[in-house]
C-alpha cells in the first residue's frame, strides 16, 4: 500500500503545484494588463505635455515591470492621440516544470485613443424672473455658463467645437437673424429702442405638432407672438383713469431694470437665441448681458436647442455664415445624425417647472380691432360689432354696434356708441381729446379727426389683455358685478387659450426622447428646481441619470457644468 499512497499523494502535489503556477502567472498578466491599461490613458491625454513613451515607460519602472514591456507607439495628430503598447508577460513554474512545462507566457496589448472630434453643444437656459428674484440664481448661473465656455474650448485650437445659446422664459426670443431665416404669419416689428435692454420681440408660437421631433420647417408659417401683456392680472376697479396719466392698463414696464416685466416675448437684445459660435468673448459677453424675467416654458426652449443641433438647420447656419453671423468654418454643421465624427450636446437647466403659457388666438394677433364681440360677451339679443379707436392724446373709445338705434332718425342721432373708458361715457363720435357736444348726432358715415381706428398689434403694443377685456368691453356692457364678470371672462377667453403644464411636460419629454434617439448626449441641471420640474428635466436627461442629471442649490451648479465640460472630452480604451 505505501507505493500507491505515495503515488497518489505525488499526483496531489502536482495538481495543487499547477494551480499554484497558474495562479502565479494569472496575478502577474492582470499586473501588467493593468498597468498597461493606466499607463496608456495616461499617455494618450491631449492635456499631456511629457513625451508618451517615456510616460508608458515609467508606468512600468514604477510598477516593478520594466522588463515585461516590449514596445510602445504613438501616433500623434493635430486632434488626436493613440497611445500602443505590448507587453510580454514570463512566469516561471515550480511544479509544471516537472512536467517539462518550465514557465508559462503570454503577450498582452493595450491601446487608448483620446480624439478631440466635432462637438456641438446647445447651452439651453433658464432666465425667467425666478432666476433674478432668488438668491442670487442669475448670477451663479453666469459664472458657470461662463466657465464651462472656458472650459469646453481651451484645447480647441482647431474649431472643432461650436456652442450655441438659447435663453428661455415663457417664450424663446429667436433674435432677428434666426427670425430672418423662418415664414411667419400675424408678423409685426414691435422694438424697444432705447435702454440697456433695447431689442426686438421676435418669437414664434410653435404649435404642439412640431415637438415630435427635432426639426423645424421654414415653409410652414408659425405665428409670431403678439408684444402683449397676455397674463398679468390688471385691477378690475371701475376707476377711469387718463391713459397718459399713469400707467394703468400698460404692459408693466420696470424703468430700473429698463425692460417689461409681463410680456411673452421680451424685446431684450441680450436674451435672444446665439447660433454657432466659438468666440469666447461673444460668447461669454452674451452670458454676462443675460436678463431673468417672465415665465418658464422648458418644452419650447429645448425644442430650439434641439433644432440648432437637428441636420435640418444646416441650411440656415449656411445661410448666417455666407452672412458673416456664423464662423465660416461652421457652416456645414449641424452635421449629420450618426455621424461619427460629431458628438451632439445639450445642455438643459431649469431653475423651475412649466408655467401655463397662454397664446393669443389668431383673431386677435394683428389686422384690425373690429369684429363681432364673442359669443357670452354681451346682453341677450343679436351680438354686436365692435372697433377700437385712439386719440392723438393716447385716450381710448370703443364703437358698439348695439348702442346704435336707428329705428327713426331723431333715435339715430340721439345714439351715443362710443364707449371712452377713461371718462366712463358713451359719446357720439370717437375721443379726440374732448368731449362732444351734448347734442351732437351720431353719424354711421361720419369721418373724424385726431383719432384713428386701431389694429390689434397697435391695441397689445400698449395694453394690457384684462384692462382690454375689463375696461373696453365688460364694463361697457355689463350692468351688474356679475354681468361684468361674465363679460370680461368671455372676452379673455376669445383672445388668449391657455397651454396646461401637464401638456408643456408632455411636449417636453417628446422632444427629449426624440433628440435621444438620434444619439444626443441630454444633460440635464435642475438649480434650486421644484419637485416637478427637477423630475421633469431628470426624465429629459440621458441615462444614466448619475452621469448625465444634476439636481444643485447655490454654488454647486458650477461643479455640475464643469463636470458636463469634462465629460465631453473622454478617453476610452480601444482595445
């Protein structure tokens, strides 16, 4: 029995002595693959001023190795970096040796890229009013932008990176250059000319149709957005007060901060969109001039960040260049979806969530300020027709059909149709900066003087929607607190419809997912955000959440663009 013992417990070592030797040489490849591995990304980096062998090479002294490594390449280029190394990996055996197997070896490679390719980047941001009246949001936020511009273009000696900005509030001001570029309709030329914020009101109501992707047709004719105060409140008191007296009625207008307060689309030069650029001093000047106020439309402001990066806007960033407004090196971008040399960014913050956006119907948006009052907005009988006049003073009167009798002609004179707000009166002819005499006849063919009939974009130029709906039309012809209502209510309704939150989110999350299905990198920054709109910008941005979300307060939204800008420019292991 002691030679079979013995015999066996030979084999016993021998098998153990191999997993010895295998284990031996398996802890000494994985050594040097790893110190491969780190001694290539390290090498490849475009931020790597030392020569790339010798980084290589050091790795592996350090790491006890020096004899393992074989060879080392670097092929370098003008956007590039490609680091090679190989590696043989020698393990001598202690017991396969008595198996006449003396050692074991393998060769091992490695090889890291870093490739500064064509990135277009979309900085998509939040200035409504929320953003100027807490904590100093707009400031941080300007800090940051700018320091990611910084950041993101510093190793870009060969334009290869573009960024564009789009501000948002309620509405995207798309700047007169873009506005040049699109077929409008109900188009008008409101401008502020004078002031720190002087510029034009240049916004498009996209219809929800065009947030199920990321394209925008230049053909089809967008309404533009009226310069109206569609959605601050005006007191419904039955005070009458001179139009060039105060400002009762106006769009609100902050003489300090030399802008309007509550309008859809502010005419502030500083907040309209910023095509492809790669100035830092444009760039960052346009950041610094940003202005907070207004309301919160996420939905539309990442439908124009992701149009300015979409293949369809090639042709109007063509266009800008041959223009001087876009670099000429730019002008063949957008490139393609898939494109293999391009890597398409936005970058969406909120310091919010949706705000209910009201819209101007299209009766109401420009043409003449007359019709036929809508339906529930007049006493019961045959509706009646209307026309807005002002005076060269600035006072207003309104023409109501149904204060015309003309069922004999001593009624048809005695009829008073014209409704003066600021007085409370009916008149026979329009105010023209005085009144009528109290015998004067009205005349359904009469002509005046020093006042002139109005179009709807004069009207919302200078007024408010309420103090329209209130001052012209409900307390004209309501005769109760309860008729007026009615009235006002019916008159609001006609001009403006409202777009819920619910269907903004909507809108926003079909854009975003459409974006990223054309493999667009969304990061998404929710500054000091509410609950909805931290969820909202959390489900438009890429996956994983951990990477591509940042929900911040304060300071750290300059940490959370900063790590976007680093991520932008990865090393990857290609082998």
């Amino acid at each position: 029995m002691a030679p079979q013992i013995l015999f066996f417990f030979f084999l016993m070592l021998l098998v153990g002595g191999v997993a010895v030797d295998v284990m031996r040489f398996e802890t000494k490849r994985v050594a040097v693959q790893n110190t491969m591995d780190r001694a290539t990304l390290a090498a490849a980096s475009l931020e790597q001023d030392l020569n790339g062998e010798d980084v290589v090479r050091d790795f592996f002294t350090k790491a006890g190795l020096a004899s393992e490594l074989d060879s080392i390449t670097v092929d370098k280029g003008l956007n590039y970096k490609i680091v090679q190394a190989k590696a043989s990996v020698k393990s001598g055996n202690y017991f396969m040796s008595l198996m006449e197997i003396p050692y074991l070896e393998t060769t091992t490679r490695s090889q890291a890229e870093q490739r500064v390719t064509n990135v277009e980047i979309a900085l998509v941001l939040d200035v409504s009013g929320s953003m100027y009246n807490s904590f100093s949001r707009i400031t941080n936020l300007k800090a940051a932008a700018k320091d990611f511009v910084d950041t993101v273009l510093d190793k870009d000696t060969d334009n290869k990176i573009s960024i564009a900005i789009v501000p948002y509030n309620g509405q995207v001001n798309i700047g007169p250059d873009l506005y040049s570029k699109f077929t409008k309709s109900y188009a008008h030329s409101f401008a502020v000319t004078s002031g720190a914020n002087q510029g034009l009101s240049q916004c498009l109501d996209l219809p929800t149709s065009t947030y199920a992707n990321t394209t925008l047709s230049r053909s089809t004719a967008y309404p533009q957005t009226p310069f109206a105060d569609a959605w601050s409140s005006t007191s419904q008191s039955t005070s009458y007060v001179n139009y060039t007296d105060s400002s009762y009625g106006k769009p609100t207008y902050d003489s300090g901060r030399g802008l309007y307060s509550n309008v859809w689309c502010q005419p502030i030069a500083a907040n309209i969109i910023r095509p492809f650029n790669n100035n830092r001093s444009v760039l960052k000047n346009q950041i610094d001039g940003l202005v907070a106020v207004g309301a919160t439309s996420i939905d539309l402001g990442m439908k124009w960040g992701a149009f300015l990066i979409d293949p369809s806007s090639q042709g109007i960033n063509s266009e800008l260049a041959a223009a001087g407004k876009v670099p000429s090196y730019f002008s063949n971008r957008p490139a393609a979806y898939g494109d293999r040399e391009t890597l398409k960014v936005i970058v969406l913050m909120t310091d919010g969530e949706n705000f209910v956006q009201e819209r101007f119907n299209d009766g109401y948006r420009t043409g003449d300020a007359s019709g036929s009052a809508p339906s529930g907005s007049y006493p019961s009988g045959s509706p009646y027709d209307y026309s807005i006049w002002r005076a060269t003073d600035g006072n207003w009167s309104v023409f109501q059909s149904n204060k015309v009798d003309s069922s004999t002609s001593t009624k048809l004179c005695n009829s008073r149709p014209f409704w003066v707000p600021h007085l409370s009166a009916w008149h026979s002819r329009p105010w023209n900066g005085s009144t009528p005499s109290s015998t004067a006849c009205y005349s359904p063919t009469g002509t005046y003087t020093l006042t002139a009939r109005q179009t709807w974009q004069q009207v919302f130029q200078t007024m408010r929607v309420n103090y329209v709906a209130w001052q012209f039309f409900a307390r004209a012809q309501g005769t109760t607190s309860t008729t007026r209502s009615s009235y006002y209510n019916a008159w609001v309704n006609a001009i403006s419809t409202d777009t819920d939150t619910t269907t903004m989110d909507t809108r926003l999350n079909t854009v975003c997912s459409s974006a990223k299905t054309q493999g667009v990198l969304v990061y998404g920054i929710a500054f000091e955000s509410t609950t909805n709109g931290a969820n909202a910008i959390r489900n438009c941005a890429s996956s994983p959440a951990s990477t591509f979300f940042f929900d911040v307060d304060g300071l750290e939204i300059k940490t959370a663009f900063a790590l976007i800008a680093s991520n932008l420019s990865q090393l990857r292991l290609t082998q």
